[in-house]
C-alpha cells in the first residue's frame, strides 16, 4: 500500500466522518424546530424562547456584563431611567 493511498484513505474517512456529522446535525436542527413549533403551538412565544436559550449558554458574568451596556445604553438613548450609582 502506497503513503499515496493511505493518504487518499484517511482523505476519505475524515470526509465520511464529516458528512455523517452534518446528516446528524441536520436531524437535530428538525428536532429543535419540532420543539419551537410545540411550544410555539403553546402559546410560548418563541422569539423569548430563544433568547433565553441563547442567555443561559452565556457565562454569568459575560451576561451581568452585557445587561449592564444594555441598561447604559438605553438610558443614554432615553429608553429608561439612568441607571442608579451603588
């Protein structure tokens, strides 16, 4: 056996390996779609679902960061009130 033919094996395994990978990636992505619809048939309202989806993958501190910019930058476009000192 050739380091050519090895070579063109292993090619073709990491591609198999890929491929597989992505049909499961597929079924799962239709399977999180089924749950939206479910909770959406619910009456969840999905684009909260998300987001807090979304929210909980965040680090607790990177989150109190954000909604910290969030509140600065709303109140600084007269959205809210400016937020208080500690």
């Amino acid at each position: 056996m050739s380091v050519e033919s090895v070579a063109q094996d292993q090619l073709r395994a990491f591609i198999e390996r890929i491929e597989r990978m992505e049909e499961e990636k597929a079924a799962i992505a239709a399977d999180i779609k089924e749950i939206y619809a479910e909770a959406k048939g619910n009456g969840f309202d999905t684009k909260v679902i998300r987001q807090i989806v979304r929210i909980r993958k965040q680090d607790a501190n990177e989150r109190l960061e954000q909604e910290a910019l969030l509140e600065l930058y709303m109140a600084a476009l007269g959205m809210v009130n400016a937020p208080s000192e500690v």
